[in-house]
C-alpha cells in the first residue's frame, strides 16, 4: 500500500497530518509536505486530517500517481516534520482555489 501528499499540499502545507502520524513520517520543504514510503505505515491516519484532501492511499487516482515517485525522492532528504505548524501565509485563499470552506 502507499501513502502520498500531492499537489493541493503546495502553497497551503496545512500540518493536522503530522499530529496523527504514529511514525514520524513526514518531510517538508518551503512549499509542501511529503511522506516518506520507508518509514509510512500505511495506517491512514492523517487522510482524513487533512483540510484540502491532499494525501492519498491505494488505490491513487492516475493523475495523481506521479506524487508517489516525488514522495520517495524529495521525502528523505528534508527534514521531518513532527508537530504542528502554522499554515503558509495564503494557505486559506488557496484552500477556497481548490474548493474547501
């Protein structure tokens, strides 16, 4: 199974998810977060946390499919993310964007 942060992550980085996660993880950069798939658990958790239902379990739609080898590249090299942050400056006008109240 796999579990991914896609796009409706970037400009927003909400961080409910990594209150939840019993494993630590979570990386994030300067626009996003992503799940490392070596240390994911797979419990799912974090779905439902998320405002702007920007992570995904199996099966991932296919035009999402693609966060999946991005998780795994960018994941490991950035650093954990483990308590909750505020979310980006704009984080609430693109949650309207994509569509959440």
């Amino acid at each position: 199974m796999t579990t991914v942060v896609t796009d409706n992550c970037q400009r927003c980085r909400y961080t409910d998810c990594v209150t939840v996660c019993p494993v630590a993880c979570f990386h994030g950069d300067d626009e996003m977060l992503y799940i490392d798939p070596a240390v994911c658990i797979d419990c799912g958790a974090c779905i439902p946390t998320c405002p702007v239902e920007a992570i995904y379990e199996d099966p991932i739609p296919e035009e999402k499919r693609r966060w999946i080898a991005i998780n795994a590249e960018r994941a490991p090299r950035l650093p954990v993310i483990s308590k909750k942050q505020e979310p980006y400056p704009g984080a609430e006008e693109r949650k309207k964007q994509l569509g959440f109240e």
